[in-house]
C-alpha cells in the first residue's frame, strides 16, 4: 500500500473542492483497500486501489435523502480512474486528472 486512509481522504477533498461539488460534511466518507477492483463502466482494472463513497444529496428523488459518488483511486499512480455520481439516476463514467493548474477536473471515459 503506497498511500494512507488520511492521503486518500485529502485528494477527495480536493477532488470535490476543485468540481464545486456539494457534499455531506456531517457524514463519513467511505474509504477502504481493497485489491483486484472491477468497478465495471468502462473504469480500468484496478490492481490495488482505494474504494470511496462520498455522501451527496439525492436530486433524483428526495433531497433529504442521500446517496453516494463512488471513485475508485489507484494506489500505485494516486490517480482517479473512476468517478460515479449516483445523485441523477444512472451514472456517466467520469475520470478526474489534474489540470495544468493543479486543479481536478472530469473527463468522460471512452
């Protein structure tokens, strides 16, 4: 394992900041290792990576509900490979990279 529960939590955080993306800071964000993750839509095979639900309101439905934004990070690079935000019904598969600002932005996976 090359990065920490605490490091994995600091890119999402920033993740979120950077899209503007509204978020529960009253509730945890799920984070857990795990190996061989086939997180499916188009979202690399990820040999050893990081698990993460952020908690978001639901706009599908009722917005005193939540849901979460699933990302799945690779341990070996700390790059975001997958995004899905489970807010709008089903969800388009995103990808996160830095731009030549520092700043995350999302790009479709083809």
């Amino acid at each position: 394992m090359k990065h920490t529960k605490v490091e994995i939590e600091s890119i999402i955080l920033k993740l979120m900041k950077d899209i503007k993306r509204e978020y529960y800071t009253d509730k945890d964000i799920f984070i857990e290792f795990e190996n061989n993750i086939d997180a499916g839509h188009n979202i690399k095979q990820i040999k050893n990576g990081w698990c993460v639900g952020v908690p978001v309101p639901d706009y599908q439905f009722e917005k005193d509900e939540y849901v979460s934004i699933l990302i799945f990070i690779d341990d070996d690079t700390g790059k975001i490979e997958g995004f899905l935000d489970n807010s709008m019904g089903r969800p388009l598969p995103l990808k996160a990279k830095l731009d030549n600002n520092g700043k995350y932005i999302l790009t479709a996976i083809k």
